[in-house]
C-alpha cells in the first residue's frame, strides 16, 4: 500500500523533533496513535525507518533515504492545497471571457473594473470577436464562457438569453428619416445604406427583416466606428443595435428607434455542457448576469445628445459640414 501524506506527515516531525511524546502532540494524536501511525508506514515500507531507544530517536540508512523524497512531496502537496484554496477563495486564478465587439467596448469595462475591485487577484483575458468566433473559443477551451448572438445549443454547448438588444436607425440630422417619429422598414429602403459586414449577426438580423426587399447598399464595413464616420459624411443610413449607439454620439448624428418585428437582436450564454466553471469564472459569469444591459445595476450606455434628440431639435440643429 502507498504511504500516505498523513504518514510522511508524521515521519517528518518525528525527524525534526525526535521525540515520539512531541510529535505526537505536534500532530494532535495520543503517543500509541501516533507509534502506530510510524509503524504502520514501516510495515507499508517493509523497513525500520528510526531506531528508537528510551533516551533518542535515529533514522536508519533507509529513513535518511526517505526524508528528502517525503519533505518534497509533503512542500508539494502543501503548495497545490494552497493554491486550491486559494483559488476557491477568489484570492488567485484566471478567467477568459469571449464577447460581442458591441458588448466588449462599452458595456463590458464597467463589469471588469467591479470584478477587478472585488478579486484583484484574478487575471481576465477577454476575446472581443463576432459571434461564430465566441463559439469556437468556447468550443475550443479558450474561453470559460461567451456572450454571442448565436443560440448555440449543441451537444456540447449550452446557452442561456442574457439579453435583448433593439436596433435604431442612424442618420445624419439634417436627413429626411430624422424627422420622423414612427419609421417602418419600408420607409429606409429608398436611401443609400451602409452595411455591417454579412458575418456580424447585426447584419444577418437586418436582412432577415428586410427579405425579400432589397436596400440600396453603397458599402459593406466591418467595424461600427467605420459607419459612424460614412453616416457622418452624408454617405448614408444604417442601421446599429442599442448596445452599439456609443458610436454615434455626435451632434450630426440622429438615432432613431425602430420597434420592428425581427430586428430585436437576441444575445445568449454560451458555455460547454461538460465543464463546470471555475470558481473565478463562476463568479464573472454571475456578476455578468447581475449587471446585463437592461437590469437596474446596469443600463447600456446610449449617445446622450444623440439618442435623446427630439424632433423638434433635430429640425432645429444645423446640418453643418463633416
């Protein structure tokens, strides 16, 4: 049979304090309990590890052998208790998130900054990806769990809804689609459109709702900041997600709500079905949910001037040059 931790445990302080009565008390034990527990490792060993007499205990040739081996595996064994333990506690470890580019500028830094407050510890890698790469980090290993407009729910993944996300016109001020309160889809067919490109899911959401009318699209970008800067120049309209509005805080920028049927975007938990979470990212996992887009802990950032313009303003404000 093996020896145990618990019988190195007790070969070592009888080394360090030579004395059956000390030892025995170092480790909370009766002395027969405690002679029994060296002698049980010696008959596991098949050798006498000290040789005892009223006045000294010695080790053996074969006990001198043994107490190098038995001090490592005891520092080992010490040091990965600690380390659990450690991480159990929140005191050390690392996470890895994958998310939404939308989700990881504006809504995610605020969520980091509480986790990092509470466990500075904690290292977080985060993957700021469209969805079918959150998928495949997930899929992967490298990330705990993901944020992705995607209901993956495979064999080996899960998914939970975190949120849902409205979509808004945006469009210069001075745009006729500014003024007017209640757009319906067929009212941004008529006006050059500037396209996230086909792999984002806002994308894919937008052409689900407009199929089978096509939209005059003039260019395909693949990042938000691209289209604030296309709308800005007059070179079109788009259409963005709430979480996404940050981008188009700007005087020359109008946001308009647009509550249509198939254009409220859907993001979800993604995590693997076999894999517990580790305590680190259980923790970000919950926080994540306490503090999602449309809870009272937390409200998505929305463009103040912009999103908030009336009619009567946006009329109102000179259209300018960009």
């Amino acid at each position: 049979m093996p020896a145990s931790i618990r019988q190195f445990r007790a070969f070592v302080l009888l080394i360090d304090e030579r004395n059956f009565t000390r030892a025995a008390s170092a480790m909370h034990l009766s002395q027969p309990a405690y002679s029994a527990l060296i002698g049980a490792l010696e008959a596991d060993l098949g050798v006498r590890l000290f040789d005892r007499s009223k006045r000294h205990v010695e080790l053996t040739p074969e006990g001198a052998e043994l107490e190098g081996p038995a001090r490592r595996a005891l520092l080992e064994f010490d040091s990965a208790v600690a380390s659990v333990h450690d991480r159990a506690s929140l005191r050390r470890g690392r996470v890895s998130i994958a998310l939404l580019p939308s989700l990881a500028a504006n809504w995610l830094p605020d969520l980091l900054m509480r986790y990092r407050n509470a466990h500075p510890g904690i290292s977080v890698d985060v993957f700021d990806v469209l969805s079918e790469g959150c998928i495949d980090h997930v899929l992967s290993g490298r990330a705990d769990f993901a944020l992705a407009a995607t209901r993956a729910e495979t064999p080996d993944l899960q998914a939970e809804l975190f949120c849902a996300d409205d979509s808004h016109l945006v469009c210069r001020a001075d745009h006729p689609l500014a003024s007017i309160e209640a757009l319906r889809l067929r009212d941004l067919v008529p006006y050059p459109f500037i396209h996230m490109s086909r792999t984002s899911s806002v994308r894919q959401y937008l052409d689900a709702a407009f199929h089978p009318q096509s939209m005059r699209t003039v260019m395909e970008v693949d990042q938000l900041s691209t289209v604030t800067g296309m709308v800005r120049a007059g070179l079109g309209i788009s259409v963005v997600p709430a979480l996404a509005l940050f981008h188009f805080d700007h005087p020359e920028i109008v946001t308009r709500p647009l509550s249509m049927p198939g254009l409220q975007r859907r993001i979800y938990v993604v995590r693997r079905r076999d894999r517990s979470l580790s305590a680190a990212a259980q923790r970000l996992h919950d926080l994540a949910l306490e503090m999602r887009p449309g809870t009272a802990s937390k409200q998505p950032r929305r463009a103040p001037r912009a999103a908030r313009r009336t009619r009567g303003q946006a009329a109102s404000e000179p259209s300018g040059k960009p």
